[in-house]
C-alpha cells in the first residue's frame, strides 16, 4: 500500500489580507454543519466579521471545525452572535476582561437572548424555558436593554432568510 499525501490548503497571510474568502469559507462550512445538526440557526453578519478577522494561524480545517463546534453549540433556531465565538476568535468571554458583575449581565443577556432564539420570538415560550412568567421575561428583558428592537429579539425573523446565508 502507498502512502497517501495530503495537500494542506493553509489559511496564509493572503487569506489575512482577503477576509471576504474566510467569510465565504465560513458561510459554507456553516451550511454543511447546520445541515448535519438539523439546525436552522443562521450565523449575524458580526459572527461572520469576527472569523474574518481572526487571522487563523492554522488550515483551512481549523476554521471548519470552529464552525462546526459552533453549529453544535448553537440554538436550533435564531441568529448566532459573535459572543458565542471563543473568546481567543473574538468572543465575548475574554479571561480577566472586566468586572464579575459585567460578566453576569453579559451572560444573562446572551441567555436570554438564546432562550428568545430557541422559542422563535415567542415571550412566553421563552419565560417558560427560563423558568419565568412572561411578565417576569419581560421585566428582565427592560432590566438588561433587551428591547423588541434589539437584534438579539426578533420575533418575525425568518431563521432560514438570515443574515448570512
């Protein structure tokens, strides 16, 4: 038996320099994983910014499975924002980065965010799933500036018509 030889495709300082590749690169690979995970979720043209910016020291298969842990740890429905990206792609959650208190509302925000993504925009759906009466849903939503026009609540998107796909 030969040995079989691989041709690495590398994401080089060309691809740094072209960031429109990595975001075609990502929109495909985002399709492909969503597909095998049965989700509808689509990735926000900041999500799609952020890989784009990461220089992505590694291969073309590096970006593909960071899209693919992605598309696993993404809500089945709804709009996946830059803050569910690593912290070390450009995520949110960076160690050390401000106080406890400004990472609990972050959190609570994106948690929110999730549970409303996951019901479809539907508040009581989404209070039920947080363990919160609607009214209660609503009271946090004001709380942390979440508002019906906030792009992380929209209840009339269409997951399958998003941003980047």
């Amino acid at each position: 038996m030969g040995s079989l030889e691989f041709a690495q495709a590398r994401l080089s300082s060309r691809y740094g320099e072209r960031p429109d590749d990595i975001a075609l690169l990502a929109e495909r690979f985002w399709r492909e994983a969503t597909a095998r995970v049965r989700s509808r979720a689509v990735l926000s043209a900041d999500t799609l910014a952020a890989l784009s910016r990461y220089p992505w020291p590694g291969n073309v298969r590096e970006l593909q499975n960071a899209v693919a842990a992605l598309a696993v740890a993404a809500p089945p429905r709804g709009v996946v924002w830059p803050s569910a990206l690593p912290a070390s792609i450009g995520g949110t959650a960076a160690a050390g980065a401000g106080s406890l208190v400004d990472a609990r509302r972050e959190f609570d925000v994106q948690f929110v965010r999730s549970a409303l993504a996951r019901a479809g925009g539907h508040r009581a759906k989404a209070a039920g799933d947080l363990g919160l009466s609607r009214q209660g849903l609503t009271k946090l939503m004001s709380r942390l500036g979440i508002a019906e026009a906030d792009p992380g609540f929209d209840a009339d998107a269409d997951p399958s018509a998003g941003a980047a796909l």
